[in-house]
C-alpha cells in the first residue's frame, strides 16, 4: 500500500517539477509519508546548471520548513490524540524526549535526518514549543539535508554512480555504516527512557 502511494505521489511529483516539489516537500513536513527526497535526487541528477540546482535546494527547503507549520498545527490543536493515533507508543516516547532533552537541537536532529519530521512537528505543536525556535532549527536542518543531497548528486552525480560500481566502495560504506550505525542506534533506544532514569 504505501509503495503504491510513494510511486503515485513520486509518478506525479516529477511530473510538475519544481511545483511539484514544493508540493511533496511540504506536504511531507505535515502529513504526507512520500520524503521529497525521491525528488529531489533525480531533479538534481537531471538539473543542467547550478541555477537549476540552486532552485532544487531553495524549493525543497522552503517548502519543507513552510509544510512543518501545518504539522505544528496539527498538534498544537489536535493534540496527543492525533500523535497517538499514527504513532507508535514507543516512537511517541521518543520523539517527546528528543524535544524534551534538546530542544531546538532535537528539531535539527529530525530535520536533516530519517526521524520522521512531521511527527516530531506534531509533537512540538502539542508541546507548544517556541514556534520561531522550531522554524530557525527545521530551516537548518532541512538546509543541510537538501543542500548536501543536491551537492553531492548534482556535482558528483556521474562519478557516484561509477563508484557503485566498484565493490570496494560497498565494503567502505558497510564498514562506515556499521561504525556510526551502532552508537546512533543506542542513543536513539535510549530516548524511550525518561530523562531522570537516564542519567542514574
């Protein structure tokens, strides 16, 4: 079901270009489970001069952060019950002290990683975070996701994919993955614990 929706939204997306972009991206910050980045790789890949680049990475991220404003208000009015209705306990918990133990921080965690962004949105609406706060952590955060995404593909695009090739690059990123996946791994289960038993 769900790549049914993620082929459909990502089918039309391309179709409109960077309208269609702001669309996903901001629809994503809010509610929609498609990431733009689905988008945003091939557009970049595509893109024929760093004015079209440029374009990708400022649409992406505006749209994003503007999207994360109906997340936010998603939660502050809708509250826990919507947060518990499409999340699970556990990720709820997590979420809560992410913002809870890091604030603005946490925000910027969510934003330029895979932590669901609209989810934490909610959660900050329900928690009444500081909404300039939210906006200034999310507009960095989706800044440096986007703009390394379209750095890296539309610069580097043709020699990553020759280097997909080579089985010595998969050792390097299984070797790396292995490296950063563990710490962040317990960090992240830890979050499902409250603040004071973490720190005995």
């Amino acid at each position: 079901m769900l790549q049914q929706i993620t082929d459909s939204v990502v089918s039309w997306g391309s179709g409109f270009g960077l309208v269609g972009l702001a669309v996903v991206s901001s629809s994503e910050a809010a509610f929609n489970p498609v990431p733009p980045d689905l988008l945003v790789i091939p557009m970049s890949l595509d893109a024929s001069s760093g004015i079209d680049l440029l374009a990708i990475f400022l649409v992406a991220t505006l749209s994003s952060v503007i999207g994360s404003l109906g997340g936010y208000g998603i939660g502050f009015y809708a509250g826990r019950p919507a947060i518990e209705k499409f999340a699970k306990p556990s990720l709820s918990r997590k979420l809560d002290e992410l913002i809870s133990r890091y604030g603005d921080t946490g925000v910027f965690i969510a934003a330029v990683s895979p932590i669901p962004y609209k989810l934490l949105a909610w959660t900050a609406g329900a928690g009444r975070m500081d909404i300039r706060t939210f906006l200034l952590a999310g507009i960095f955060g989706r800044g440096i996701r986007f703009g390394m995404e379209v750095l890296i593909v539309g610069y580097w695009g043709e020699e990553l994919v020759g280097m997909l090739e080579d089985p010595i690059f998969w050792i390097v990123v299984g070797v790396f993955s292995i490296v950063v996946f563990i710490p962040l791994s317990n960090w992240w289960n830890g979050l499902d614990q409250p603040a004071e038993e973490h720190q005995q």
